[in-house]
C-alpha cells in the first residue's frame, strides 16, 4: 500500500484522524527505507538528514518522523516544515517538505585573535547543520553557533564569553556580530600595506587614536572608513578600500585576561582620477554656469572628493539663502576607469521659495529680546534666507547677552515652516 499525506504541525488533531483513517498506526515500527527532501535552494539534502535527526535504516515510528519536523522547524532555516510518507510493507519512505527562509544574514567573529577566519568558518560547518558563513535570524541556530564558539575559547583554554549581537547601521540589522567579552585586547601596534599615495607616517599620524583601543574587526572597519580612507579620497583616488584587518597577538601563547593586538590594513588604492565636470537638470532659479561656480572644480583637476563634497553643499545653500528650503541636490558620481576621469549627473528640486513669517525670542531678558528685534534684519514678507537665522544667533545673541551679562544655559532655535502659505515662523528660545 502507497500511503501520501501533507502533515502540519500546526494540526496534531487533524494529523492523528489521517493517520489512523488510512490505517497506519502512528505508533507502529517501520524501517526507514529513504528520506527525500523538497524546497531546498540554499541547503543540501545531507544538512536536512543531519538536522532531522533520522538515519535510513533505523527502526522509526511516525512519531518519529513528526519530532524530526519539529527539530527541522526549531532550527529557524524553515518558514515552514512538512512532511509526507508512503510505507510498502514494513519499509518506510519520508519525504519533508521545505520554505526556505529569507531571513539569514552573514556572521561576523569581531574579536576572535586566537584563530583565522577559515578555522573558525570550518568548525562551525562542522558542528551547526544550517550555517553556511551565514545564519537565519530566528531559531536555535544562532545559539548553536555561539555555543560551538564558546566551546573552541574552552577547548583551547582560553576564558571570555561570547555574545551575539546584531550588527549594523541606520536603524538595520545587516550581519550577526560574535564577539568576546571578558578579555582585554589592546592594539599595541598598527601596520598598512599597499599604501603608496598616502605615506606610511601619514597613515599612522591618522590611526593615533585607533592605538590602545581594544581590537574589534568592525570598529576597526569603521575606523578605517571614517579617519583613513578620506585621505585618500582628498588625493583623488575614489576607488579606494581598505581589506578585512589581519589581527595577531603579540604574544602568541596569550590566552588572557590580556592579549595584546597587533594589526595590519590592507589598502587597494585604484587609479587617481581627475575632474571631468557636472552636468545640472532640473535647476532653474540657478543656472549650470552659477552652480558650476559653486562646486569650485577645475577641468582636469585632482577629484579631491571632500571639495566636491562642499561644493554639492554649497549649492544647496545658495538655493536655501533664496528662500528653496525644501531643494534637494542629488548628484550621481560616474568614473571613467579607462580616462581615470570622474564627472557628476547632477539632478536638483528645487521645490517652492519660502519667505519670512515672524521671529519670536523666547525666555529672553525682556530688554534683551526689545534690543534683538529691532536688530533682525529679515521683515515678514522677505525671501527667506536660511543661513541668516544661524548666523544671527552666533553673532548678534550672544553678544548681547553678554551686555546684558546674562549667560545662557542653551539656546535653540524652532523653525515653523507653513507648507501652505509658504512662510517660516522662527523661535528663538532662551533656557
């Protein structure tokens, strides 16, 4: 007899009356003949046998085979697990059924010096069925993988203990961090290769602050990001990254409480590119020659990215000292690898011209807000100048405050923008 029937979890009841109405007992002994597997992409059959917990020849109930389920669905690899059978004689076939899930994000070991990257990747596929450099995010997955962790610092003798955290940026979770906690690991030393446009004392001047900090491969990654590569982006070359860091102890017999750090960074420069121009659409109030003039770059000069950077920001503030405080200036960066050259597509909104509502000075000496009302040169009706308020503020508040010897705790600033009228209200606040 050839028995086939979709089983849920979610449905024991359900499952038991199908059982039974086909006339296999779920507590009967069958041998199991196969296991074949559907739905599967990201996994091999040979990660679903070992994760099942079954073994072709063993004596099995379908007890047996609802528990493997169960085991398969606990691991989190799985939005769904279900399983079929057919039974000829006493031999058994199961065949599970499989949605992958979309859910897995790659691990990072941020601080595990005591072993590469490969050491590490090759026993964690050995002991946890369903990673694969990556884990899915729900399950008990991730806390096998911690746990075969925590075991490789015990085994080698080394204390600490490792936790798992999300990892990532901007309100999003892009990888799973391992890390250990526990044991100090202080960067005594700081190496680079690769570097030729940026001198090596340039390099190390730059990393004075990333020394005796305790080693971490994502902060020393967000390190490098935001204090190493701008030096080379200055230079021209946009193309530039730095690799993953080599760590290694300096003593290699340290197991802790400290275990010192020394680290190397690997830098591909790419190619220096020269400044071949932007191209503006869009733009109206200004005109391509104004903005040009703004970002301030020479044909063929040096792309130096952090003056392209202020000059796209110069723009937009020419447009709001206009009343545009809604502008928006996006440019899209294209390199000619072949030319070494890089020119900007440049599209502007320039949205609507805002002009002067009213000024309020809130929790001001009552002489002092008199004094800086009649000061303030924007009247209801003007164009809006957006860099006026900030500039008001530095250099006309403070001053007078300072004749009137009062000292502020705070002073802030609430702009009120009324979309309708096309009007900003301001408030200037004492605290």
């Amino acid at each position: 007899m050839i028995l086939n029937q979709l089983l849920n979890r979610s449905l024991p009841v359900l499952t038991a009356w199908l059982l039974f109405a086909t006339g296999v007992q779920p507590s009967t002994t069958y041998n199991l003949a196969a296991i074949h597997f559907t739905g599967l992409h990201r996994y091999t059959p040979e990660q679903g046998i070992a994760a099942s917990g079954l073994h072709i020849g063993d004596s099995t109930t379908l007890g047996d085979l609802q528990a493997a389920a169960e085991r398969l669905s606990k691991t989190g690899a799985f939005d769904s697990v279900s399983f079929q059978y057919s039974s000829r004689g006493n031999d058994l076939t199961a065949q599970f059924g499989f949605t992958e899930t979309k859910d897995v994000l790659p691990c990072i070991f941020d601080n595990f010096v005591w072993f590469t990257d490969a050491e590490i990747d090759r026993m964690l596929r050995q002991r946890v069925t369903f990673y694969t450099g990556e884990a899915p995010v729900r399950g008990d997955t991730v806390e096998q993988i911690r746990g075969a962790l925590q075991d490789l610092l015990h085994t080698n003798g080394i204390g600490g203990e490792v936790s798992e955290i999300p990892y990532g940026g901007l309100g999003s979770v892009n990888a799973l961090l391992f890390h250990v906690d526990g044991i100090s690991q202080p960067i005594k030393s700081i190496a680079f290769s690769g570097e030729l446009a940026v001198t090596d004392k340039q390099l190390s001047d730059a990393s004075i602050t990333l020394r005796s900090q305790n080693f971490s491969v994502t902060n020393v990654a967000s390190y490098t990001s935001s204090a190493l590569l701008p030096l080379y982006y200055q230079r021209g070359y946009l193309r530039s990254k730095f690799g993953r860091v080599e760590a290694k102890l300096v003593d290699a017999n340290s197991k802790g409480p400290t275990s010192e750090v020394s680290i190397t960074l690997p830098v591909a420069e790419g190619n220096q590119y020269l400044w071949n121009g932007a191209s503006w659409a869009g733009n109206q109030v200004l005109s391509a020659s104004e903005l040009g003039k703004l970002l301030g770059m020479n044909q063929q000069e040096v792309a130096n990215q952090e003056k392209i950077d202020a000059g796209f920001n110069s723009a937009r503030k020419a447009y709001e000292s206009q009343g545009y405080i809604d502008v928006r200036v996006s440019p899209i960066r294209d390199l000619d690898d072949t030319a070494k050259l890089v020119s900007y597509t440049v599209q502007v909104a320039e949205g609507s011209q805002y002009h002067m509502g009213q000024v309020y000075f809130d929790g001001l000496p009552q002489g002092v807000a008199a004094a800086l009302l009649k000061k303030w040169k924007l009247k209801p009706g003007d164009v809006f100048d957006a860099s006026y308020p900030d500039d008001f503020l530095k250099n006309t508040v403070d001053q007078e405050l300072a004749q009137a010897g009062s000292t502020p705790r705070r002073i802030g600033m609430k702009r009120e923008t009324d979309a309708t009228a096309l009007i900003v209200n301001l408030r200037i606040q004492y605290h």
